[in-house]
C-alpha cells in the first residue's frame, strides 16, 4: 500500500492477479459484516484501513483462455497449433457493446468474500443464445469481475468507507480493455503507478526514513510515488453498466443462492442412489430466515424537511442508507395535509449520495403516471397500494371469466396491479405492493406468485400522517404472510415484510417475533433523545 501511495483516507489500492484484494484508507475504525478491519494504525500510526476481496477475479479469464485455447472464434475446433493470447480475446471482447449484448456472468468461481461471505457460491452465465460468440463470454465475464469490484466497493462504502479513487497494481493493468471497464462500472479514476513493483518501492520508502534521507513516509511517498497514467469513468459507459448493475448483476445471487447451497449437499459423485435425498430446502429457508437482519429504514415522513440533506446524512452515518420516502398527492387520501415529496424532491434526495437506498411509497391517485418520473429521479424500489388500484382506469377488458360482481372487481384490481408492477420493474425499479391496515394480506397471495413483488408493506397505522398508534391486528397479518412463504417454498421469490407505522423499542420485538424482516421507523428515529444509532440499537436490541 504505501508502495503505491496508498496511505490517505478515500484511497483505495486494488492488488491483482488470480484474486482482487481492496485496501480502503478510511478515518473511521468501523466494522461490517463481509469486510475486514478497520484496522488500527496501519499502513500508517495516524490512519486505519479495512479490506474487502474477491476470490476469483483473474483466475476466471486464465480459465476460459484455457477453455477456449483449442477452438477459432466461432466455437470450431482450431486446425492449427496458435494458442490463443490475452490481447486477442481482448480484441473480441472490444468489439461487443457494454452488456455483452444480453450475456451476464457471475464471477464467485471459488466462493464470495465480499461484501456477503459465502463459501457455497459459484460462478454463472446467465442469457446464453446461439448468437453469443467467445468474445461475448469473455466480456461478460471481465464485467462480472468489475461488477464484484464494484459489490466490494459498495460493501466497504456501508461499512464506513468510501473511497474516491482506486490505484491499480498487477496483472489487470496490463489489458487497457479491462483497466477502461473497472472505471467505468464503478464509477471511480483508476490510478497506474509509474513503478509496478508496489512491495519492492514500499521497501525503499521506509528504509528511505530509516536512514533520514525523507523526515516522514509521506514526504517519501510524495517524493517517491508518481502516477504515470489515470484512466477516467466515461458518462456514457458508467450510466449502462450502472443500470446493468442496479437491475441485473445486484439480483442474481440473491435469486439463485439457494440453488447453489442445493447444488454443494450434492457434489462429490459417489453412490447417489444410496444418498439421503430428503429436500432439504425448508432446513436452508429456515437458516436464512435466522441469520437475516433485521433492517431498519428510516422514514423521511418524519424527518425536518427544512434540513432534508442534513437528515439523509444522519441516516447515513448512522449505518441506515436504505431510506423510505413517503410520496403522497393529497388526491388518494384526501387531504391537504397529505401532500408530501414529488420526482423533483426524489431526485434532490438522491443528489446526497449515490450509495442511499431510495424506497418510495407511493401512496397516490393512479400511481401509473408516477413509474416514469420516480425512475428518472433515481428511486430504488417503487411501493405502490394496492387500494390505489381502484383509482387506475381499465385499459382493457379481463382476460378471466367471472361470475360474481365481487369476483370481478377483485380480478380488474388484480389485472391493474399486475400491470403496474410489470411496468415498474420494466422500468429498472424493484416493485413492492403496500396494503392498509384494514386490508386482508391473501387477497395479494396471486400477484406475490408472479415473481415481481420483492417486499410486501404490512401498514399498521392509517397511510398520511406519522406518530399513529400501532394497531395490534398486524401481528396476525405478518404471521399469516410469513407462514404463506414457508409453506410455498417462496425463497425464490425473496420476498420481504416490511412492517410500517407505530415502530418504537416495544413493537419492534413484536413485529420481529412474528416474522417481520424490515421495520419503518420515522418518530422514534427522528426524535430520538440521543441519537438515530441509539434508536436502532433499541428496535434490534
């Protein structure tokens, strides 16, 4: 690290080789879950640093140049003795578009490190077709590997430190093609040090102070280290491989987790037919289930509007970066009090900081003309009522024969809501789908079958207005809904229950007991006495 100038906050040395290694400096000696550190007094007695990596990063492309050393570009078997080079299928991979035209790898070949630590995954391609050539698989899977980056990055940056430029040493920094690509998917410049041999140059520096020739190691870094090249994000490139990341790589892992742990009770070969064959997926549903976090989010409803950057910060310092943001337009609860954040809000939100989490729930007059504008702000996750549906005009006719006037209501609101949520995840968005205290949780069993609902949004006080009372028949909706995903197998879907309104340091251990897995938390974290950390610690404890 201190070799390649490595040693002040925001800097972050990123060694590679067969694995990513990612050494953040940060002034802040916090700890996560997937990251390692920070550590105290290192590289220097006045800074500390933590560590993220990935397993499998280099690794992967000696591989598949293996794989595809004995065959020509179109997958024919090769007639003569060339053995195929990085720089060619650099030249092929150069030729596809960002996005490898549909084809998207996971690069956990040998397990994830971070930010979740999983000894169980493996690597992916996921869009195979006909028309995917070698160099489609070889871009594919340099951007899985800047895609992990930019996971490790992200991890570190909630454990407390962001970086604001990334210094590059090993061999990635030999192919100019993937240098380019690790800008553009994170986002951040790619230092190159005129001097390679980092360990070698740090060696020098410190005998440098040893022997009085520099007073301190950074005098002797600022003498000694000089940058020979910086390789800058395009804007063009970084927006698709953001939506890339956002939409696609951020939800594979999660979605095909439980198929790979499946995968390990299997391996070995042997006598398979003597194996115990129980299915033993309620056993990994329920692990999961204990290991989960709670999340708190907190919800800006009850923030000082006044001072909304100031507030999106504390969250942010206080580890919160998934943030719930009320939207509601007077019309759908009608109300003049009921008039809360728009698009232009959302988006002023989201100027704070690119690593918060914006949750919307949408609480208006046909939300259908909110989808566009809330994904243009930069909102995360779209959560709509379902009651809101009544308000949606029918577009067309039910495809499902009815008998009864209630029967087709029921389907129209279930026609309309399907519609909605298609259209919010089309948009790039999560879709999530919120029902009123008074709304019975089954009438939604049919839409969470379909694979598009992410989280569930059990209200417990009256959409509108914070500071309401609990109301005590939640309990009995989150345990209906939870036992509903046990009994259907759902882990697939990864659906979340979310429990919002009347959260304090007495409902939350309920809310939990019953099977909730995110609690909105407005009042109580906002008007805290102390602090927004004190009061997490209060809804979890």
């Amino acid at each position: 690290m201190i070799g390649l100038g490595c040693i002040y906050p925001q800097q972050l040395c990123l060694i590679t080789g067969s694995s990513h290694l990612h050494c953040v400096i940060t002034a802040k000696p916090t700890t996560a879950a997937g990251s390692w550190g920070a550590y105290k007094g290192a590289p220097l007695l006045t800074t500390n640093f933590a560590e993220g990596g990935q397993s499998s990063t280099g690794s992967i492309l000696r591989w598949a140049k293996h794989i595809f050393g004995g065959s020509t570009g179109n997958g024919e078997p090769s007639t003569s003795n060339h053995q195929l080079d990085y720089k060619q299928l650099d030249n092929e991979a150069s030729n596809i578009p960002p996005g490898s035209d549909g084809l998207v790898a996971l690069e956990t070949f040998q397990g994830s490190r971070t930010p979740i630590t999983d000894p169980l995954a493996r690597g992916a391609l996921i869009g195979l077709t006909l028309s995917h050539t070698r160099g489609h698989i070889w871009r594919a899977l340099m951007e899985a590997v800047c895609f992990g980056t930019r996971n490790c990055v992200d991890g570190l940056a909630l454990a407390g430190h962001e970086c604001s430029e990334i210094i590059m040493a090993g061999g990635i920094t030999r192919s100019d093609l993937w240098l380019q690509m690790h800008a553009d998917v994170t986002g951040k410049p790619i230092l190159l040090c005129e001097n390679s041999d980092a360990p070698l140059l740090g060696c020098a520096i410190l005998a440098s102070v040893g022997v009085g020739i520099h007073d301190s190691v950074e005098d002797a870094v600022r003498s000694m280290v000089r940058t020979s090249r910086r390789v800058k994000p395009r804007t063009n490139e970084a927006k698709v491989y953001d939506l890339l990341y956002r939409n696609v790589y951020s939800r594979i892992s999660p979605a095909i987790t439980p198929i790979f742990h499946a995968i390990a009770d299997l391996r070995g070969g042997g006598d398979l037919a003597n194996q115990d064959h129980t299915d033993h997926t309620p056993d990994i549903i329920d692990a999961e289930v204990v290991q989960r976090d709670i999340q708190i989010s907190p919800s800006l409803l009850a923030s000082d509007w006044a001072n909304i950057a100031s507030e999106i910060k504390r969250c942010l310092d206080a580890n919160l970066h998934r943030l719930h943001i009320d939207v509601f337009d007077g019309v759908f609860l009608d109300s003049p009090h009921a008039l809360t954040f728009g698009p232009q809000m959302v988006k002023a939100m989201r100027s704070v900081s690119d690593q918060a989490f914006l949750e919307i729930h949408l609480c208006v007059h046909k939300p259908s003309r909110f989808v566009e504008a809330m994904a243009d702000a930069g909102a995360d996750r779209l959560i709509f009522q379902l009651e809101a549906m009544d308000t949606e005009e029918t577009t067309a006719r039910s495809s499902i024969s009815t008998t009864t006037t209630t029967t087709t209501t029921a389907t129209v609101q279930y026609e309309k809501a399907l519609a909605l949520a298609k259209n919010i995840v089309r948009s790039g968005m999560h879709c999530g789908i919120s029902l009123n205290p008074e709304t019975d949780v089954t009438d939604i069993f049919h839409l969470l079958e379909t694979g598009l609902f992410d989280v569930v949004d059990l209200l417990a006080v009256e959409p509108g207005f914070g500071g309401q009372v609990f109301q005590e028949s939640t309990l009995e909706k989150i345990k209906t809904l939870h036992t509903w995903i046990d009994q259907h197998n759902n882990t697939q879907l990864n659906i979340e229950i979310m429990v919002d309104g009347g959260i304090n340091k007495d409902t939350s251990k309920r809310v939990r007991e019953a099977g909730a897995t995110v609690l909105i938390a407005g009042s109580f974290l906002f008007r805290h006495p102390n602090s927004i950390a004190e009061g997490v610690v209060e809804l979890t404890s």
